[in-house]
C-alpha cells in the first residue's frame, strides 16, 4: 500500500486555480442564461394562452426529463451535424448548463411568484398598472426576494454539475484532475485536491448566500 | 355615476351574484351591509374588474367596463380601491407606494407625485412616516397609507372591501375618521362595512345584500329604524 503524498500535485497547482476560476466562469455565465430563460419560462408556465404555457411546460419537462451529460453531448457532438459547424467548448458548455439551467430556474420562479400574496396583483392592477408595470415593479421584485435561497442552491448545483464539461474536452477543474492523475500515474492525490477545490468554492458561497439573505431578512 | 344591471357572477358552479342593480350618484357614501357569503364585496370587486362579472352591465360615467372596447386600465385609474389586507407594497417606502402609480401610470414627473404624496400623507397625518416601509407601521397606518396611494391617483370613486375588519380595535377609528374626512370633502364612497356606526353617520345610502342580492335599500334611518325586509330585521338583530 502506498501512503498520500500531496506533493506530487504542487507542480501543477496552477491548473486546479485556473480550473476552478474557468468552473466559477462557467457557472455564472450559465446561471445568468438560466434566470433570464427561467424568467420567461416561468412567467410563461402561467400564461393565460395556451400554446404559451404548453411551449414552456414542455421546455422544462424535456429539461429536467433528461440527464444533463446527454445534453451536453447533444450541444458539442451531435448539433454539428445539424449546424455544420461545431460549437467551441466553452459557448457549447456555457449554452448547455444555461439552458439546462433554465428549466429549474423556471420552477424556482413560478414558486417566488406564486409566494407573492394575490393582493398584491390586484392592489398594482387596482392602481392603473398593466399586468407587466405590475409584474416588473411589484411582484417580481418580492418573488425574488423569495427566490434567492433556491437560486444559490442552483448555483451550487450548477458549478458541480460544470465539471462535466470535461466530457466535452473543456480544461476546467475536473480535468485539471484528470491531466495530473494521468502525468503522475497518481490518481488519488489529484482527484482529492479537486474535490478539496470544489468543497471551498460551495462551502464559502453558501455562506456568502446566507449572510445575504440576513441582510435582505432585516429589511423585511 | 355608477350604473350596475343584472349583475350575474359565478364561481364555477356556484352562483354568487343574482341579478343586482344599483346606482351610485356623484357624491353618494353608499354603505353596502349584508352578511358574510352574500356577494357584498364580489359585488364591489366587480366595479373595478378584479373579478369579471358572468354577464350584466357596469357603467362608469356612461362607460360600459363590460364592453371589449373600454381600456380598463384607464378605467381603473379613475376608480381607487382599499382593501381589508392594505396590500401595500412590502418593498416599498410608504412615499413610494404612493408615487409609483402616478409616477408608472400616469406619467407624472416623480417631484410633482412626491408633493402630492407628501400632502396626502398630510392629510392622513402620517407625514412623518415618508420614508419607513410598510412593515414598521400599525395596521391603522398602514391602512391610511393605502387609502393615500388610491387617492394619489385622483379617483373619482373609492371603493372600500372591508376596510377595518383586518384592524385591531383602537385602530378602527383612525381610518374611519380618514374615510368621514374623505366623505365630506364630496369623494362618491362605496362602503363594504360591518361598522354600523359608520353606516349611520356617514351613509347617504344603505344596500341590505343576502344571498346575491339586494333585498333592501334605503337612508340609514330607514334601513336601520324601520327595516321592511325580514331578512334586513334577522341580520340588524343580529349584529345591533
């Protein structure tokens, strides 16, 4: 048996820095797609015209319906079959955790939404204001409020859910792991460093989340 | 100014407004009484469209709400509405609440809704109270507030659902003073209340609802001292 020896992994510690800051570039560029389709979407789910809601019930049906790696490999491999050209790594990951995203999003929404009490509605319709002055200047504002805890769960799903864009051959922190295991023939070490590496960025945003939402809870 | 004919509405299956007609005159307090479940405030929520009546006609000023045609946005401006939960905006100072609306909707530089807002808050003695949010305000000042953003629109009618009813006792008075002042300043009031007292002394008019209809109408003095229908006699014996 061999013992831990960390050190092999120091020569290449800059590639689990930059992996890491490529997985946080990533997921962030995803989760803002992911609340601007999930936006949509969600406000779509409740639509009074019917093609409207079926079209975005059945986004986030077909979304959460499949596994995110098989959209991933649909996004790089398969549409340049279609398109004739191929997407570069970094848009065709940042696309499909975006648009991944979005379908979850799209509940986290329509829950904030519906959290927001019915009076509020009528009180902004009762006002003179268009349902989408009402929504924009009332309602969204507090369904947010209320979306925040899910959201930043979502963050944190998304930038573990980014290393699989290794898949797509993406230099981000898993495959970061990957290159180092297979140069020192020491898989153990590499791998722990970037579990280590993902560990801290979740931990410290979800404590970063919480003292957010202290903040916005003294307000209330 | 307000005309209503064979108002109809149904929840589903349930029919809760049969037939009601009533007209409300400029300047008019008419003070709509009635037991719980009778339709009192679908009735009044059927005046500005927060709910959409099965068939009938509503005129307002001679405009039918009913008709495809009518804005009813615009109609809404000239119809302010305060309801039993205040529904102020939570995330919004008690000076925005006010000024949104006009600022949104009608287009008024945010200074000139500012001044607006600051005399209406005035006018409900809560001035000092600008710039707190809702939260931080008793019920009864949430409900001047509420009835301070109605009227920075500059309605020509106020519609209450049950202003007081959400209110701690001591709290009743304030608002109803604020409704009273409102009254004898000409602003036509419809009322959906169970304060009698309110009835009487400021009611021109008094509805007598059950079941969705209006079985009885007359002043408050008829309605309260020699009421006709028996179903106006059990529902006075009740609450006098």
């Amino acid at each position: 048996m061999d013992k831990l020896n960390f050190s092999i992994v120091l020569p290449y510690i800059h590639l689990f820095f930059r992996g890491a800051l490529t997985a946080i570039e990533i997921t962030l560029l995803a989760v803002l797609i992911g609340i601007v389709i999930g936006t949509f979407m969600g406000i779509g789910k409740m639509s009074r015209l019917l093609p409207v809601r079926f079209l975005c019930s059945a986004y986030v049906e077909v979304i959460r319906g499949t596994p995110l790696l098989v959209q991933l490999l649909i996004f790089y491999f398969g549409l340049p079959q279609i398109l004739g050209f191929t997407i570069p790594e970094f848009p065709a990951a940042v696309l499909a955790l975006g648009i991944n995203s979005g379908g979850y999003v799209a509940e986290i929404v329509r829950g904030g939404i519906l959290a927001v009490d019915r009076g509020q509605m009528e009180a902004a319709r009762s006002l003179g204001m268009t349902y989408g002055q009402a929504m924009r200047h009332i309602i969204l504002p507090q369904a947010f409020k209320k979306m925040i805890p899910p959201l930043g769960n979502e963050f944190v799903t998304l930038l573990k859910n980014s290393s699989l864009a290794t898949t797509i051959g993406f230099p981000e922190l898993t495959r970061a792991a990957q290159i180092v295991a297979g140069n020192t023939y020491r898989p153990f070490e590499p791998y722990l460093t970037a579990a280590a590496f993902y560990f801290v960025m979740t931990v410290s945003f979800s404590w970063l989340m919480s003292l957010l939402e202290r903040r916005l809870a003294a307000s209330d | 100014m307000i005309e209503v004919k064979d108002l109809y509405k149904n929840f589903g299956k349930l029919e809760v407004l049969k037939g009601i007609n009533a007209r409300i005159e400029k300047g008019e307090v008419v003070v709509v009484i009635g037991p719980s479940g009778s339709g009192k405030s679908t009735f009044l929520r059927c005046l500005n469209l927060l709910e959409k009546p099965t068939r009938g006609e509503i005129k307002i000023e001679g405009k039918s709400l009913l008709d495809p045609s009518t804005d009813i946005n615009k109609v809404r401006q000239d119809v302010g509405m305060v309801f039993q939960h205040f529904n102020l905006f939570p995330h919004k100072t008690v000076v925005e609440n006010i000024t949104l609306a006009p600022i949104k909707v009608k287009g008024i530089s945010p200074k000139d809704a500012r001044e607006k807002a600051m005399e209406l808050l005035e006018r409900v003695g809560l001035a000092d109270k600008a710039e707190c949010f809702p939260a931080s305000l008793s019920g009864g000042q949430k409900q001047r507030v509420a009835i301070a953003r109605a009227l920075a629109m500059n309605p020509k009618v106020m519609l209450f659902d049950e202003p007081t009813s959400a209110l701690d006792p001591e709290m009743i008075k304030e608002v109803l003073d604020v409704m009273k002042d409102l009254a004898s300043d000409g602003m036509t009031m419809v009322v959906v209340t169970h304060e009698m007292r309110f009835a009487r002394e400021v009611g021109d008019r008094v509805l007598f609802m059950d079941e969705g209809k209006i079985l009885e109408e007359g002043t408050p003095e008829e309605i309260f001292e020699s009421p006709q229908n028996p179903r106006t006699k059990e529902f006075l014996s009740k609450i006098l």
